[in-house]
C-alpha cells in the first residue's frame, strides 16, 4: 500500500478504517435485505406478490438502479457526459437510493477498481488469490460482497477531489442515511395509500423496499464477480473484464463490462449490434431533451483499433 504524502508522490490507497459502529451500520443494511430476498420465495408460496407491489419493486428498481449506473457510475466516477446542478444532484439522490453506499464512497472505490483492475490494490478482483479452483472460489466471494466487509475506507482525497470539492454532492452524500429512509418508506406509503391498507404498506416495504434493494444489490455486485471470470472478451482490455449477456437488461448495460474497460469513459457500453444498453438510451435521451451534453458516444475507429481479430 502505498504510504506516501503529498510531499514525495501520490496519497495512500487507504484513509482509514472504519469504526465498530460503521461496521455494524453496513452489516445491517447489507444482511437485512438480503434476509428478506431469501425469505421471498417461501413467503411468496405462502401469500404471494400483488401487482401493486410489483409495479413499486419495478418502478424503484427501475429509479435506483438507473441511478447508479447512469449517475454514480458513467456520470460521476467516469464523466461520461456533462449535466446541470440539477439533474446532477438527482442522480446523485437516485443512486443512493439504491442502498450501495454514498456517491462519494461509490465513486472513489470504483475508480480504484479501474486503476487497479485485477491487480493488488484492487478492492474487489476475483483474481487476487489465484486461479485454482479454492482461489477462485475464494475470489468470488470476496469480488460478490465479501470485500463490502472489510473495514478500509478507499482514500476519497486519492480518488475523489473533484466530488469533494462540490458543495451539492458533499451535502448529499453528508445525508446518505436519508436516501436510505426514503427507499424503504416510499415504496410503503404508496403501497398503503395505493391499497388503502395497513397490509398493503407492509407488502410494499417487504417486496419493493427490501427484496428489491437486495436483488440490485447482487446484480451489481454479479458486475464485479461473474463479469470478471466468465464472459466474451471481444477487445482488448489490461485486466479479466468480460461481456456476460444474460445479465444485460438486469444491469441495465453494465454487464457489457469487456466493452466498458476496454473504453471506461464512453456513455454506451453496449457498443456492438444487439446490445442492449438502457443506461446508455436513458443518457441519449437526455441529450435529445437538452439535459446532457458532450457526450461521450462510441467512436467507430477507437472501436476497431480495440477489437481482437479472431483466426
């Protein structure tokens, strides 16, 4: 790790650790929907889903995972387009609401992934134990959620200044508990104003709050583990980063991962025919509508100097 202060070469990887109390916090609001996700199938067999709830679950999903790959990611960590104040701080409040941690703490780690894809110093590669079947079984766990468990905190002054430099984005990441609060009590309001019942706001808040936090959860972090072992590796990237299709809708283009580190600054992940990228839709729209500008779209000739030629 690197030691170093602002005198003799760049800052440490590493701020700090974080505290007993923090743990305990990260621990809840990681093991509790995750409680509720595998409790849904018995619960559903017992007294299943209503629609209301499946339109919420979708609807917030929807909302929170859209700002996390559209915002937290192709937006903040990898300026992929240019917005106004307040769609950048819509986006910023949409992917916290995704219960994945601040914008600030999101941006900084994912950056430090890029930096160190696949190689020590890379907070969740698959690959840092080895490739024996034990390592990589190891390394699936740890890339999944298990490095979510560590006490490091990656050094924001490191990897994120210019997010910390930026009054509005420290404000909403200084109140990420609120995010939080309102993805779980949202989807309980409307379920219980929707059906006009008790019952139907605990149903919201078990299926749409919850089980839908934690089945986002798992799809992002399935991008960090099953889309650097298994997958198409159609360009030329310097790490295990590969395109898993099945993935596609789920993520909304982020399973497109071969694509993205090949090219991490493009808007549209999912560069060849038949891929489907709706976060890089949802950024065109933006475009058309004046709220994005200089995009960063796919450039046809950057495509094919990274494209392997197969025999």
């Amino acid at each position: 790790m690197t030691t170093t202060d602002d005198r003799t070469g760049p800052k440490p990887l590493v701020s700090g650790q974080r505290s007993t109390a923090q743990m305990i916090i990260l621990k809840t609001f990681l093991l509790i929907p995750f409680v509720a996700l595998v409790a849904a199938v018995p619960i559903a067999w017992g007294w299943g889903m209503n629609w209301v709830d499946l339109g919420l679950a979708v609807a917030f999903y929807t909302i929170a995972m859209l700002g996390v790959t559209v915002g937290y990611h192709r937006y903040f960590t990898h300026g992929a387009f240019k917005t106004n104040r307040v769609l950048r701080v819509a986006l910023a409040i949409a992917g916290g609401m995704a219960v994945q941690g601040s914008v600030i703490f999101w941006v900084a780690s994912h950056r430090r992934h890029h930096a160190y894809a696949d190689r020590e110093g890379d907070p969740h590669s698959p690959w840092l134990f080895g490739s024996s079947p034990t390592a990589l079984l190891r390394g699936f766990w740890h890339a999944h959620m298990g490095w979510m468990f560590k006490r490091e905190v990656t050094n924001y002054e490191r990897f994120a200044p210019d997010l910390l430099a930026d009054r509005d984005l420290r404000i909403v990441n200084r109140h990420f508990w609120a995010w939080i609060t309102l993805s779980l009590a949202l989807p309980a309001l409307l379920g219980g104003l929707l059906s006009w019942s008790l019952w139907g706001a605990v149903t919201a808040f078990f299926w749409a709050g919850l089980v839908r936090i934690a089945f986002s959860h798992h799809v992002t972090w399935s991008v960090n583990s099953i889309c650097h072992m298994v997958g198409d590796r159609p360009f030329v990237s310097r790490d295990k980063a590969s395109n898993f299709w099945p993935l596609a809708i789920l993520s909304m283009g982020e399973s497109w991962h071969n694509s993205h580190h090949a090219d991490p600054t493009c808007a549209r992940h999912g560069v060849l025919r038949g891929q489907i990228d709706v976060s890089g839709r949802l950024i065109w729209i933006f475009e058309k509508l004046g709220w994005a500008r200089n995009v960063r779209w796919p450039k046809p000739e950057r495509l094919a100097a990274k494209r392997i030629q197969r025999a």
